[in-house]
C-alpha cells in the first residue's frame, strides 16, 4: 500500500512538472511543438497586414497575431491579383515582403521568433504590384497596371529597401502584359516574368549591382502562362490557365539556358482541370491549383524537368475556389487558399498523394499571397 502511493505520489509530481513547464513554453500537453509559420496576406482594403499562425509537427496551424503592413490592399476576393509570389520570403528565411497593391508599395519585414517586425515601406515603382521576388540582397516586383514593369531594391538585414537606380524596366507586353509573377532564377543572374496578356515569358538579365537588362522574349507553349517554380537541373515549371477555357488547364516545363531563351522540355502537358493557376514542387511532384475546377492536380517531375500527369484530382476543394498555395519546407504539408470562404486548405503530402487535414477558416475573403517556414 504504502509502495502504491509512493508512486502516486511521484506520478503526482510528474504531470504537475510536466504541466508547468508546457504551461511556461505556451505549449499545452498534447500538442505538438511549433516547427515554423505561415503567413497569409490578408490584401483589406482599409489596411494591408499579414496573419501569422504557428506550425505545427502535426501539420496544424494556431492563430498567433496579425502585422499591418501600413499599406492598402484591394479588398477583392476570388483571385483579386491573379498572381503568384504577392508574399515572399526571402532566400535566408529572414525577411518577409509584402505588395500593396492599391496603394503602391512594398513592405518588408524581419521575421522574428515570435512573429514580425517592421522593417519599411516603399513605392513599387509602379502601379499595382502583385508579386515579390528575392535574391542575395536584391529584390524585384512587378506591377501589373499602367505601363507594366519590374522595379529594383536593395534591402539590408533589418528590412531597409532602397531603390536601385536605372532599375525599371517595362515588360515586353506593353500595356497588354498583364504580369502573374516574376521571380530570380536559382543562381540571381536572371529574373523571369509571365505575362498571362501575351503568352510570353520575359527574361531579364541582371548584372552584379542588381541593374537588368532585356527583356528577351520567349513564347509561352501554351496560352495565360501563370504560376512559375524551379525544378531539378535548371528546369522551369510554369502553369497555364489557357484562358478558362473548361478542362483544358496545362502545365509545361523549361530548362534555363543562362541565354535569352528557354529550351522547352514538355509542351502544355494537360491536367483535365480549368484555369491551372498557381505551382509548386515537392520531391519529384508538381502541385498544380485548378482554381475554376477547384482540384489540385499531381505532375511527375523527371531528372530534367519533363512533366507527365500522375493525377488530375489529387484533392478537390469544391467551391472554394482555391488559389495561392505553399509547401512546408520539409515537403510535408501543402496549404492552399480558398478565396471564397476565407480559410486555408492543408493536406498532408505522401509522394504523389495528398491527404486532407483540415480546413482553417475566419480570413478575410480578400486573401491573396502564402508563404512558409
């Protein structure tokens, strides 16, 4: 008897100690520890901020605060930029930048142990920026009205952007552009743009001080090149809405020449969804966001980036119009916006296949712009 209660006694210290310290750490018994963030650009139209949830092992996401980026988004919903990129890390994890589009600028912050940071704001260089690329201390946007165009920044570890002079430059488009994203190549010596008005990719070289030059011009393979990412050996996967036009969404890949073109390694390989929008790439698999059919669709990527369609649903979203989408650094776990019920998506990603986890809801419907660490 008195063996039972000496160990009811000690298992009576154990839970309390246990207790206390989850109690100290903001971690409550049962769940699982913080491995990151992600970040959600909630584009208001009374005033542009980020969401910020806490990562978990599991998967979950915890509300932790929201940052004002002190600029104005657009307060649409169902794709209001029609871009990819409108949030962005940068290379290091360190920074975290913002557009503003409807007021015309860009934000940074540092990212910090608990959240974000302000670090400044500065006009785009433009009218509506919709897409934030990073590279070694230099940072491009794009802006998608007016007279279409990138604009350089250099930025230093505590968020301070400082426009690069002689930095803009107009896309090849013109006024018929209409730019979806634009984002450095791996090694920062160029910057690709889609322009989803022309079909057309523009290549930008970028010398040492962060000066382009260009555009050269590559034709799309297929029509509304969107969403772009980088694959294996110098290979490029852009999405391909091909204007809606229903269950003909594609997919096609690039290799980088270094040069003024692109070598094309797989033409405008169908998905069987409608309006192929936004990508990303985990392993050997490409995840592409269907956004009018509401599906996500599976790519195989090969050694050199050649695409060959796993599975054209890989998970349905229904109608809430999925957009934006961002990995888990680890390639764990996928989140996916839904423009028309305010919330994130989250699968767990095994391979090719995706499981649902769950459905976070209670954003603002304007959200646009997802990033992860």
């Amino acid at each position: 008897m008195r063996h039972g209660s000496l160990s009811l006694k000690w298992m009576t210290r154990f839970l309390f100690a246990a207790l206390l310290a989850a109690t100290s750490t903001g971690t409550a018994l049962g769940e699982k520890v913080n491995t990151g963030n992600v970040y959600v650009m909630t584009n208001r139209a009374e005033g542009n901020s980020v969401e910020i949830f806490s990562r978990g092992a599991n998967g979950g996401l915890k509300f932790v605060r929201e940052v004002p980026t002190q600029g104005l988004g657009t307060g649409a919903t169902r794709d209001p930029l029609m871009s990819q990129g409108a949030l962005r890390l940068s290379m290091d994890g360190h920074l975290l930048f913002a557009v503003n589009p409807a007021s015309g600028e860009l934000t940074a912050f540092v990212v910090t142990p608990d959240g974000l940071e302000f670090g400044s704001k500065v006009l785009s260089g433009g009218t509506f920026p919709v897409s934030v690329t990073e590279h070694g201390g230099i940072v491009y946007v794009v802006n998608q009205l007016g007279n279409p165009n990138i604009s350089g920044f250099t930025v230093d570890s505590g968020g301070k952007l400082e426009p690069i002079s002689n930095s803009t430059r107009e896309l090849a488009g013109g006024g018929l552009a209409l730019p979806a994203e634009v984002r450095f190549t791996p090694d920062g010596k160029q910057l690709l743009v889609t322009e989803k008005g022309t079909a057309q990719i523009d290549i930008f070289d970028v010398d040492a001080g962060g000066r382009p030059t260009g555009p050269a011009v590559q034709a799309s393979s297929g029509k509304v090149p969107f969403g772009f990412t980088f694959g294996p050996n110098a290979s490029v996967v852009v999405t391909e809405a091909q204007g809606a036009l229903p269950k003909k969404g594609s997919t096609s890949s690039y290799q980088l020449t270094g040069g003024d073109e692109l070598a094309v390694v797989s033409t405008s390989v169908p998905d069987k969804g409608t309006a192929a929008c936004w990508v990303v790439i985990t392993g050997q698999t490409a995840w592409v966001v269907n956004t009018v059919t509401g599906t996500i669709s599976a790519y195989g990527v090969g050694a050199n980036g050649q695409l060959s369609l796993i599975n054209p649903v890989a998970a349905s979203l229904g109608t809430a119009v999925p957009i934006d989408l961002i990995a888990s650094p680890d390639g764990k776990y996928l989140y996916v916006l839904e423009s028309a019920i305010g919330g994130v998506a989250a699968f767990q990603i095994n391979d090719s296949k995706l499981t649902p986890l769950f459905n976070k809801t209670g954003l603002p419907l304007s959200i646009q712009g997802i990033a992860a660490r």
